[in-house]
C-alpha cells in the first residue's frame, strides 16, 4: 500500500511518514494541496490522509480535486481542533471513524488505513 | 445605547472565542509534531534494543524539532496570555504600532488558511492611543477579517500606521478586490458601535482600493 500524508506541518508529516516507514508502510509527504495534485500526477496512492484546515484549499475541498484525479483512493482526514460542521461534513463523507484528532496514536492511524483501505 | 452594548458585548465574545479556537488549533499542532518526534525517538530505540545501530546525529536533530516546537508553544502561550489580560484594564496608554502587531500575530493563521501576506509599515514616530485594549484590538481585527476577504488575486494586505493631528490611523491598504457593492456593506453594526465606544472613525474607498481606521488619541 502507498499513502500520501498531506500537512502544512513539515514536521510533523515528515515525521508521520518515518515512522510509517518503520512499521513497513509506504508514506510520502506534501504540505500543501497543490503539491498534493502534483504529486498523484505521478504517482498512485492508495489512501491520503488530508489535514482539514490545509491553508488555501483546505482538506474537503482537495479530497474533491483528488477524487476527480484518483478514482478510488480512500481518505483519512486530521484536524487540531474540528468545528462541528466540518465534522458532521467530514462524518458524511468517509466516516466518523476517519475523522481523527491530532496528536493521532500511530497504531491507531495504522489501524484505521487498514480498515479504510479493505473496507470504505 | 443598550443595544449597542450588547452588540460590542457579542462582538468580544465572538472575537475572543475564534481567537482561542485558532490558539487552541496551533498548540494542538504543536503537541502533534511534539508526539511524532517522541514516538521517533522511541522508534530508534526499539530498533536499537533489536540490534540497529543509533545514528547520534539523528538523535540530535529530532531532538532539536522538539526543542524548536516547545519555544513555538511557549510563545502561543504567552500570546494568549497577553491576550486573555488585555480585557483587565478598562483604559490602558497604547503602542499603536505593537498593538497592530500583535492582532497580526494572532490572525498569522487566519492570514496563512487564506493564503494572504500582511505587510506592516510602521509609523515614523511612537502613536499612543489611550483606550480600552481589548475593544481597539476587536475593531482592528473585525478590519482585518473585512480586508483579508477582499484582498482579490492580490493575497497581499498592508497595513500602514501613521499619525494625525488627533491621534493615529491604520490605512488597511491592497484592497484589489474591494467593490462599491462590498465598500457599502463595511462597517456593520458590530463595528460602527465599536467605532462609537472608541470615538473612532473609518473611510471605505473601492476607489483608493483600501479603508482607513481613525483613531482618537484619548
């Protein structure tokens, strides 16, 4: 599986990203959207894990830009704090479950690419 | 009058609130980065403990991001401590310049969400505005949050202070997408009763592309 983490934290996707390698995922990273849309040009990703307040064009508004570009990638997003239309947004569109808090437990992001990935 | 104060009432709650919001989102993302590179470090020692030799250099430099994100909090922190007591002095002699500086600083991620650039252009000399400081900081954010939405293709604000014969002003200028439609809209309720209760003034020009707040200095 491939996964492509998406945050304006530097440090903190990068870091995400090692520690997936770790444990024997492929993760790379981008911190912003319009990296995010470059980057599947190249390359195909089997879920993405989207931060919701991603400056400018904003977590919800690039899993649509990424859908019309890579059908069937699955999405998790991440938020430091969610406001409860974001998250009854977010719910509706992939699942309570893959709406995660930051700071996320890496077993429990593990857990939930697994389920996202055999089962959204 | 009743009214009014309700209205400036609702408007510091509303202010107060989206600031800690916004404060409470960066700590969180603070203690997120702070998490990763604890876990890494602990990753490395796993992976020692199965016989991987440690690269101290490695050590040394996931060390120092959490170092760096520990400062990074610390300075959130004290910035929503400083803001939190604005509200203790009814009347307070104010740096116009640091006071602008520091309703930038909280709008940082505002500013960065929408992708926008604030430039400041200081006064030549020191402006002292004796006021309320936390009503003048509601006003000049309530401005900044009208000019950051009307900034146009341009993502660029800037914020000129200066000073006049009553007192200061702050031109909120770069404006490229300001309209008479939108102009006629500004100030709302919210800011022309603020604008009362500071003795303030403001000019909206789509023409000049830019809105200039008036301040008096006591």
């Amino acid at each position: 599986m491939k996964i492509l983490l998406v945050d304006d934290e530097e440090e903190l996707v990068s870091a995400l990203a090692e520690r997936l390698g770790i444990r024997g995922i492929d993760a790379e990273w981008v911190v912003s959207g319009k990296e995010a849309l470059l980057r599947v040009k190249d390359e195909k990703f089997d879920l993405a894990v989207l931060d919701v307040k991603l400056p400018k064009l904003g977590g919800r508004k690039l899993k649509k830009a990424l859908q019309e570009k890579c059908p069937g990638m699955k999405y998790i997003f991440m938020t430091g704090h969610g406001s409860e239309d974001d998250f009854q947004a977010i719910s509706n569109e992939v699942g309570e479950e893959y709406y995660l808090f930051k700071p996320v437990d890496i077993d429990d992001l593990i857990k939930k690419i697994k389920e996202a990935l055999y089962s959204q | 009058m009743s009214s009014e104060i309700n209205i400036i009432g609702e408007s510091g709650l509303q202010f107060f609130g989206k600031i800690s919001a916004s404060i409470s989102h960066e700590i969180n993302n603070v203690l997120a980065i702070i998490n990763e590179n604890a876990g890494l470090l602990d990753d490395f020692t796993i992976m020692a403990d199965k016989g991987m030799p440690l690269d101290p250099n490695r050590l040394k430099n996931v060390a120092s991001k959490i170092l760096v994100q520990i400062r990074r909090a610390d300075e959130i922190v004290r910035n929503m401590n400083t803001f939190s007591h604005t509200i203790d002095q009814i009347k307070a002699d104010l740096d116009l310049r640091e006071t602008v500086e520091f309703v930038v600083t909280l709008a940082h991620r505002f500013a960065s969400m929408r992708g926008i650039t604030i430039k400041i252009k200081p006064p030549e000399n020191i402006v002292t505005i004796s006021t309320a400081a936390f009503f003048l900081e509601n006003l000049i954010w309530l401005c900044l949050d009208f000019a950051m939405n009307v900034t146009g293709s341009a993502k660029t604000l800037s914020l000129i202070i200066g000073k006049t014969e009553s007192g200061g002003r702050i031109c909120f200028a770069g404006l490229e997408g300001l309209t008479s439609e939108l102009a006629d809209t500004f100030p709302s309720d919210r800011e022309t009763a603020l604008l009362g209760m500071l003795k303030a003034e403001l000019t909206v020009s789509a023409e000049q592309k830019e809105l200039i707040l008036y301040l008096q200095a006591s």
